[in-house]
C-alpha cells in the first residue's frame, strides 16, 4: 500500500481529499493516449486507495441467506475490508460464493474484494456473474463496468456503463470513467454529453471535488481537438465549462487550480477561431468569468487575453507569422511587468519582436502597416513597440537601423541564450552569422 502512496506522489496516511486531488492532477499529465502505462499505474493506485466501502461505492442494498455462516463470513468480510486486508476480505466472500452460488450480495463484496486487491481479471469474472445472476440491477451493471475499465476492457466496459447511466446511476467518478471510455472509443459526441451534463447539473461541488471537475474540462479539451468536432459541441464545451467556473468561483482558493481551468478553457476556445464573431465572443466571456481572481491573486495575470486572442484572428486576416506572434506575447509578458523583469532580458524581448517587424513588413510602409494593425486592435501590444514605429516612419534608411538593432540583439544573445527571446534568432538564422 505503501507504494500507492508514493505512485501518487503523497505521504502514507494521506487523506481521500488528498488521494483525490493528487490522482485527477496526475491524469491530466499522464493521459491514456499520451501514457497508457503511467495511466493504468496511476488509476491502480487510486482505485486500491480510495475509499471504496459498499454504502460509498453504489446504491446497492446487501441482503444475505439468514444462516448463522453466512452472517459469520459477512463479518468476517467487513473487518477485513476496515482492516484493508482485501485479500483476506475476498478469500472470506469466495468462500460466501461457494457456499452460495446464487447470493448476489456475496458476488458483488467478492468484485469490490478483487478490485482493491489489484485483481482486476478476477473481478471481471465475478462481476460478470452477479449480472448474469440479475442484470437488471443497475448497480450491478455498475460494477461490473468499473471491473472492465480498470481491467483496460474499454469496449467491454462500455455496455454496463451505459446501462448503469440510463438507469439513472450518476456518481462522478463512474461518469469520468464513462466518459473516459467513450473518448478512448472515439464515441465523442457521446462522451462530450456525459461530461457536459456532469458540470451542468445543479450539484453543490464541494472544495474536494474540483480536481474532478477540472478532469472533465481536461476531458473535454481532448475531444475539442478530435476531427470532427462540431462547432455547435464545441460553443456547448465553453458555455458549460464557463458557467461552472462562474457558479464555483469559491472552489478556486489556489493559483494554480485558477490557471489550470483558464488555460484549458482556452484550448478548447482556440477551436472556434474559425468564425471570427464567436471567437471574439467568447474571448469576451472568458475574460469576464476570470477577471475577478485577478483581484485574488496578484501575479495572475489575464489582463492581455482579449489582445492575445485579437492577434490570433490577425494571424488568419492579416497574416501574421507564428514568429511573430510569438514574438509579440513575449515582448507583452516582459514589458508588463518591467519591475519583475531584469533590463537586459526586456532589452533583447524588445530587440527579437522589433527585428521580426523589421523582416516581416519588409518595406517602410510595410512595417507602418503592422503598426497601424496593432494600433487599431491590440494597443496593449502596441505601446511599448510606439517608439520603434516612430523610428521606422520618421527615418530614411531601414538597413542601418536593422544593422544596429542586429548587432545589439546577438551582444544579448551571447550574454542570455533565453527561450523568451530567441525568435527571431530561430526563423532568421543566416542573421546570426
């Protein structure tokens, strides 16, 4: 046991809060596409962790033969499942099922035995016979699903699942394994709707909570970028996730959590940069909703999304190359915060963004062009570069001012090889020599 601890990067002892919030921030790193071992390590370690007693665990309700042996093994079962000796607690319900074939009771604590024991294929095999003893229960189908996913029977799994959620079951760890399934299934619209009706339902989250609604917003960044996503899915993705965000805010007490849903929300916004009015629409939403925990916390920092999310449609109207986007949004993160910054690193942001606008604009009245453009729908990007355009428009001879600023921009090169503004350095090498 002491292992899964570690495998979730927490102390042994930790708390189910803590189990919780470690395993959801573990997944979004190490998805099943991207990671599928680290995956299946991380969901074993917390499926053996997490509390899991029968009440927590489904709706059922246990109900055994009224023989002194079956209430003797049944006691058995349960000190040994308080105790987390889960191998002892199964060896109890087998000999429950041997006893008595057709109890469900005992077939269903001999699945929850097998599932925090790490024996995944036998819970599989019992679960499959509790349905078969009667598949019209839906926590039955229930756990039979779990069994499944934890067993990587993804398309297995698929069929209890949906039964279990048409019955009416809803539990939000069962609704993320479902989803999960779907999407690894490439059933997206289906697994888009679970997790949209997760966030939307008039359910008082609680602070222990959020790392799973953050998963279901990871969930659905993963489907946004699937071909084939409708936009129509993609504008429900924002105005669910959006509003839960809104309706939560007093969930959000850390940085980190804050910075973690703006910056998937805007992956999943990215995908509507196709239709200008809705891009910029929901740009406006997105700043709405967040602006607030800027008041909270003072280094977070969602002051420039909108402009950020205006260069991005002047890259599909205007041309505007990745490289100087690029460049752009660094030379905005230095210069906003100039006391945080030191001279000489601002100084080279400076020098990459304005030799990119020397390069691309080609011509004076070229590079004039580029400046209006910003001007007029950027201004925040446009000022600290207001000085440069002045330079470009009242000077004669473009040639000389890049020969200067090329010279002063390797000197900070050589000086401060920072990703943060090598840009230009990158898309002009021959520049360099």
């Amino acid at each position: 046991m002491s292992e899964d601890f570690r495998t979730l990067g927490l102390e042994q002892g930790a708390t189910q809060a803590e189990i919780k919030k470690a395993y959801f921030t573990l997944v979004r790193e190490h998805s099943p596409e991207k990671d599928p071992e680290g995956f299946q390590k991380i969901r074993s370690a917390y499926e053996r962790l997490r509390n899991l007693s029968d009440e927590e665990r489904t709706p059922v309700t246990l109900s055994f033969p009224k023989e002194e042996a079956a209430s003797e093994l049944f006691g058995a079962y349960t000190r040994s499942m308080e105790s987390r000796l889960y191998a002892q607690a199964a060896s109890y319900a087998e000999m429950g099922t041997r006893l008595y074939p057709d109890c469900e009771s005992f077939w269903y604590c001999l699945t929850n035995a097998y599932m925090l024991n790490g024996k995944s294929g036998n819970a599989v095999k019992a679960a499959t016979e509790l349905v078969r003893l009667n598949d019209s229960e839906a926590a039955y189908q229930l756990v039979l699903g779990q069994a499944c996913h934890e067993r990587g029977f993804i398309k297995k799994s698929l069929v209890p699942f949906s039964k279990a959620y048409a019955a009416g079951l809803r539990d939000i760890d069962f609704e993320l394994d479902y989803s999960s399934d779907l999407l690894d299934a490439a059933r997206y619209e289906e697994s888009s709707r679970v997790l949209l009706e997760l966030l939307s339902r008039s359910h008082k989250w609680k602070q222990d909570e959020l790392e799973q609604a953050l998963y279901a917003i990871f969930l659905l960044t993963n489907i946004a970028e699937k071909k084939g996503t409708s936009p129509a899915c993609i504008k429900d993705m924002l105005d669910v996730s959006l509003s839960f965000v809104s309706r939560n805010q007093r969930l959000f007490k850390d940085e980190e959590s804050v910075y973690s849903c703006f910056n998937m929300v805007s992956d999943i916004h990215h995908f509507t940069k196709h239709e200008k009015d809705v891009f910029l629409h929901y740009a406006d939403q997105i700043d709405a909703v967040f602006k607030p925990f800027e008041d909270t916390f003072d280094t977070l920092d969602i002051k420039y999304f909108k402009e950020s999310m205006q260069l991005i449609i002047m890259k599909e109207k205007y041309g505007f190359s990745e490289s100087l986007l690029d460049s752009l949004g660094c030379c905005m993160a230095y210069t906003s915060h100039p006391d945080q910054v030191e001279a000489e690193l601002l100084d080279g942001a400076l020098l990459s963004c304005q030799l990119m606008l020397l390069a691309e604009g080609k011509t004076k009245d070229g590079i004039c062009r580029l400046g209006e453009i910003l001007e007029k729908n950027c201004p925040d990007f446009y000022a600290p570069l207001a000085d440069f355009f002045k330079r470009v428009r009242f000077g004669t001879d473009l040639n000389y001012l890049k020969s200067k600023m090329l010279k002063a921009y390797k000197r900070r090169l050589s000086q401060y090889w920072d990703p943060t503004f090598i840009a230009y350095a990158a898309a002009y090498p021959n520049d360099m020599r």
